[in-house]
C-alpha cells in the first residue's frame, strides 16, 4: 500500500552508475546550502556571509542550494524572493521542488520519511505541501524554471570532485546517508565504497534529512568525506537557533566554522547562519498555532533539535575546528 510521505515515487530513483559522468567545473570557494526551507531571513545571513570572505580578501563563495528550498514560503513575496534569488545561482531540486512543480500521485510532501519519523509528523508535512502547491500555482513561470533543474551535480574543489545530491546516491528524497544510516566512525559499508567508486568523487554533499554531520572514510588509503549540512533555514543543534551551511574551499574560513576537516588542500566546513529574529514573527504569522508547520517546527525554532555538535563530528581525520 502507498502512503503518502513515506513512499519515495519511481521517478525519484537515481541510478548511482550516472554519478561521475557529468562535469565538475572548477571553483575555488562555494556554500552548499542544503534544506533553505523557505527561510528568507537566513537568505539574508547567507549574503553577509558572502560579504564577510569578500572583506577578509577571498573571493565570494559561490552558492550551490542543494534542494527543499521551498517549505514554508506560502505567500507571494516569499515564494517569488526564495526562488528568484535561488535560481540565480546553482541550484539542484530536493523532493519539495519536484512535487511542486511535477507532483506525483500518492507521493504527498515526497519526504520518503523512514519509520523512525512518527505518522502525525508525515501526515503535517503532507498538509503543509499542500499549501504550498496552492501557493505556487500564480507562479508558473518559477514553476517552469524549477522543473528545468537538475537533481545533482558535481564540482571540484582544490582538485577534489565534489558529488551534490540530496538525498542520497540513489533516491531524490533517500534517507541512506542520514545520520541514522552511518556506519560507526573508522567503518565503512561496501554500499558507501561503491557509490564513491562509481561517483570518482572525494566528497559526498547531501541533505534533505535535517541533522547535519560529516564522518570520513578511508578507501583504499585514500580518505573520503561525507558531509550533510541538515538544514541551513532550521536550527540544526539543541540550545541553539542557527543554520547549517557547507563551505567548501580552497582557503580556510574568515568566518566562524562550528566544525570542519581538511581533505588535502580542501578545507570542509560546517558554518552557521545566524538570521534575524523578525524570522520568528513572520512564521507565527504564516504558520500560526494550529496550523501544521506550527505543530511540526515551533520547537524546533524555540529550542533545536536534539543533536549536538559533537554528535555530528564523526572524523578518525585531523579536526580543524569545534566550537
Ligand atoms: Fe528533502
């Protein structure tokens, strides 16, 4: 039987052999922001980030949303402000983009949602897509721009490849590289060799699954990183309010890092993003109580998840930095 939210629809299959074939052009500083989740505030803080390397004398980061930008967004200027500013960089779909501009039967919110998320939880995100498929059909023009986009792709960094994707090598909104689904750290599973295999790629940069972590494997003798930055526009630790961005680089960070890794000349690092508190007014307006994202999210604005950053650093490699 299909349920909706937790079924992950056939056209969300990716066939991990195609990993590694398309191009990965060269930049020397990027953020993968992965989970925007409608917060334009955070886009904001993004932008001063921005600034901040440029000031310190590097060049501006280039920005990668590594999809589900889209979540809470249900009114015209937010929509239109999320899209616009995001389709003017590098963008990939997460598994809201699709259902929002191609939805599939029975898919729901398209979360593929495991069994450790609880049934009210799904049904809510179903509900809270569902306004946000209404919100958006006075947007075909974006709707149109967001169908064009890809589903992953590839980047090198200080000569490292790169592999963005969402979910996981295999599914648009696949939970197998979630915090849940890692091996111990200084492990590996044969699976996780074989997507870096047929990826080529030093670096797997993910999402969708809302905890960030960064946990590094030896293959061979040669080391490899997975790195999910959880959600750059929901709080990521408890006891603190920020998002979570990836920076990716060739020179270390002017800014302040929660936690990171080098990978040769590569610096990989999870930094936060500190939005403004007008955040909390809009989104008790939009989504007050009783509505779904109220039930589901409030909490987690007030207080983050429980998740700690050193829950998150899972690294036999030199770490660089923890707060
Ligand atoms: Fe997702």
């Amino acid at each position: 039987m299909t349920i909706e939210g937790r079924s992950c629809p056939l056209s969300y299959r990716i066939d991990p052999r195609q990993l590694g074939q398309g191009p990965a052009p060269v930049r020397e500083s990027v953020y993968i922001i992965g989970g925007l989740y409608g917060n334009w505030t955070a886009l904001t803080a993004i932008e001063a980030l921005q600034q901040q390397e440029v000031a310190a004398g590097l060049v501006e980061p280039g920005l990668v949303f590594n999809g589900d930008f889209n979540w809470f967004n249900v009114d015209n200027s937010s929509f239109r402000l999320i899209n616009e500013t995001v389709l003017a960089h590098n963008a990939i779909q997460g598994n809201v983009e699709a259902e929002l501009c191609a939805p599939s039967a029975g898919a729901g919110c398209g979360c593929g949602y495991p069994e450790w998320v609880d049934g009210e939880t799904v049904t809510r995100s179903n509900a809270i897509m569902t306004r946000l498929q209404q919100a958006s059909v006075d947007h075909g023009d974006m709707l149109g721009r967001l169908k064009q986009l890809p589903r992953q792709l590839a980047l090198t960094v200080a000569g490292h490849r790169v592999q963005v994707l969402h979910g996981d090598p295999e599914s648009l909104s696949g939970w197998q590289l979630a915090l849940e689904a890692m091996p111990e750290p200084g492990q590996l599973t044969d699976r996780l060799a074989d997507w870096f295999g047929l990826a080529g790629a030093r670096i797997f940069a993910c999402s969708h699954t809302c905890l960030p972590y960064m946990q590094d494997f030896d293959i061979n003798g040669v080391r490899h990183l997975v790195v999910n930055n959880g959600a750059a526009g929901m709080p990521n630790f408890r006891g603190d309010r920020r998002g979570v961005l990836t920076r990716l680089s060739s020179r270390p960070s002017p800014v302040p890092v929660l936690y990171g890794t080098r990978l040769g000349a590569l610096y990989c690092d999870a930094i936060p993003i500190d939005w403004d508190e007008q955040w909390d007014d809009w989104f008790a307006s939009h989504w007050p109580p009783g509505s779904p994202a109220w039930a589901s999210y409030r909490e987690r604005f007030i207080r983050g998840p429980e998740h700690r950053p050193e829950d998150a650093v899972r690294l036999t490699g030199a770490l660089n930095c923890c707060l």
